[in-house]
C-alpha cells in the first residue's frame, strides 16, 4: 500500500492522517477537505465561538504533519471502488490504495427544500452567520432541545438575549436520561429560557421564509430562528459505490467497510449499533480505523462511549448511556456537585472533578 487518501476534514480525518503516521506508514497520505478553512474543532462552536468570547481561528486543530498533502476545497462527489478512485467535484479523479471515510454529517434543517429563515450550526461559516444574526437580534427560537440547540440556548442567554426552546420530548430526555436531563432543564428555566414541549412536533409557518412554528396551534415567532434538529451523515457521495449505507457508512468493530476501505467518526456506524456523533468516539474511531487498514489486528473501544457538555453554568460529563436507564443505583450529591451511576452501563458526573479513564472505567462495572 502505497497511496491512502482520507476523505473529509473532520475531527476524524485529522485523527486518522496523523494515526497513520504514528503508526509507521511512510507512504503518501492525502486528505481532501470540502471546506476551504484549515480543519477546526467544532466543539466551541455553540459556546465560545459563538458568544464572540474566542476567534474562529481559536478553533484550527494542530497543523498536520508536513508529509501529509492537505487539499482544501476538495468536495468528493462518487468513489469508484472497482479502480480505487476518488472523484471530486471539480471532475479530477484521485486514486488510492487505501481508504479513510471520515466525511462527518451535515446539519438537518427545519425549513423544507427552497423555504429560507432558519439557521444552523455545524460550520465555522455557520456560525458566523449567526453571530452575526444574533448581534442585530432581542429574541432566538431553538428547535431542537438536544445538546446543541441546549449550548445555543445557553449561549444564547449569556448574550441577553430572550430564547424559547421547543422539542417534542422534554429538553434532553433522549440523550441524558430523566434524572440528568432535568438538572440542566432546571438550571436553564433558572436563567430565564422557555422551554416548550409539543408531542405532535412543530410545523414551518411561513411560504418563502420561514416566519415561526405552529407549536400545536400556537405561533412561536423570534427575530432568530435555529433549527438544531440533529445531522445527517455526510455519505451521499458513496450512494452507487457498493458499499453498505444504513444511518451512515456500515463498518465493523475495527472500522472495516470493505477490502482497503475503512471509515469513522459521524459519517460511520457500526454495524448492530446506533451512531454516536461525539467527539471521542471519532477520536477514538479514527485511531483504529486507521490501524485496521495498516493490517494490525486492534479492538474497537473497551470502554463506554464518553461525551461532555456546558450550558447554564453546568458541566456535566457522561460514560455510556444513561437515556433509557431510569433512575440511577447511586447518586452522591456534595453542594452543588453530583456523581451518578447507573449498574446497567453508564455513570456521569455533574460539575464534579474526575478523571474521564475513571469515570469510563465506573461505568463499565456492572
């Protein structure tokens, strides 16, 4: 193996381009990027970034390792599998050896094809464009009460601004569980946010623009919209490749896809699980993604799948999945401090110091 290309800009691609030469591949290594930035983290994006508290340029990753090509504005349309090869959008082909898929997800939106209004945030230019919205704005509607629209929200707050958040099912119910999901609904009523669940979902209102939600019969209008209704992973460009897509691109434990084919990050699931859109788990994935096409033998993750968020002036850190677990088997509260474990698979912490291996390791004890 000679050529490996990476496709994507992602936290994961980053991860994977760099593995690989930790690992010893002294080949020639190229990562196509869609976008025209430098790769950046977008974990500050609906914080700091956002807020105008940090630069965009705060959120640039490590520059590569000189021996990796970096090509910027390079969007992949189709692979062909049969002759190894990438193609672009401008036409070019670019051939391979070996693959790394790590071309992430793009942000849902509310508004339908060719209705305008909302906006999102998955980018840098994203998030500029709402910066700049919310300085001319007093009023922001989410949609979405999930760990985005809930950091935008929160951001939104520290800015002064009044912000409604609307979702089908109570704020962060899906992702935190009942008990955890409630201590950050409590602390954002706390700071003055609406929160607003409608079972039956919301409905555009608006012809070319999108005016507000019908919240069952009720109009919520807001001089910003943000639609955070989840992504969709970024692989329509493989649709007539051969390989397997279901809620991403199939791989095994190991990130395997197909003969020289590997993927990870949100553009990837493993096959009999659901996708983990966080950033450890491309990390994580990235690093035997890349391994397993360099032919070693690796195990996916031991541990439980770990995440973090802030908002409302609570950090709150989480190994596995509570969403689904109940009330947990401990609870340990000092002050304002929380450590939480639940015996079926998962523990969190909530504004309480401890070591992410740690917690991780907590929550694998069954």
């Amino acid at each position: 193996m000679k050529r490996i290309v990476v496709v994507g800009g992602s936290i994961a691609a980053v991860t994977a381009a760099s593995w690989l030469r930790v690992r010893g591949f002294d080949g020639t290594v190229t990562l196509l990027s869609a976008e025209t930035e430098q790769p950046y983290t977008r974990v500050p994006l609906s914080k700091t970034v956002l807020s105008g508290e940090a630069t965009d340029a705060s959120t640039a990753l490590p520059p590569l390792d000189d021996s990796v090509v970096l090509r910027r504005g390079a969007r992949a349309v189709s692979l062909d599998t049969g002759a190894r090869r990438v193609i672009l959008e401008s036409g070019e082909p670019v051939p391979y050896d070996g693959l790394v898929i790590a071309t992430g997800g793009r942000a849902r939106r509310l508004s339908p094809p060719g209705m305008s209004g909302d906006r999102v945030l998955r980018t840098l230019a994203d998030c500029a464009a709402l910066r700049e919205d919310l300085r001319r704005a007093r009023s922001v509607l989410v949609v979405g009460a999930g760990l985005l629209g809930m950091e935008i929200a929160s951001t939104c707050r520290t800015l002064g601004l009044q912000v409604t958040v609307v979702d089908r099912d109570p704020p962060l119910r899906r992702v935190l569980g009942p008990v955890l999901a409630e201590v950050i609904a409590s602390a954002a009523r706390e700071h003055g946010v609406v929160l607003r669940t409608v079972p039956a979902g919301v409905r555009p209102v608006g012809s070319h623009t999108l005016e507000g939600v019908d919240a069952d019969g009720d109009v919520l209008t807001a001089d910003v919209i943000v639609s955070a209704v989840g992504d969709v992973p970024a692989v329509d460009w493989l649709t007539g490749s051969g390989l397997t897509l279901d809620g991403g691109v199939v791989t095994d434990s190991r990130g395997r896809v197909a003969d020289g084919i590997v993927a990870a990050g949100d553009a990837a699931v493993v096959r009999g699980t659901c996708r983990r859109p966080h950033w450890t788990n491309a990390v994580e994935q990235a690093r035997v993604a890349a391994a397993t096409l360099l032919g070693e033998d690796v195990a996916g993750a031991a541990l439980p799948s770990y995440f973090w968020t802030n908002q409302f002036g609570v950090e709150v850190k989480v190994a596995g999945e509570p969403a689904g677990l109940g009330e947990p088997d401990l609870v340990d509260v000092d002050d304002s401090s929380m450590l939480l474990r639940w015996s079926a698979g998962a523990a969190a912490t909530v504004n309480h110091t401890m070591p992410v291996r740690k917690l991780r390791q907590l929550a694998s004890v069954a």
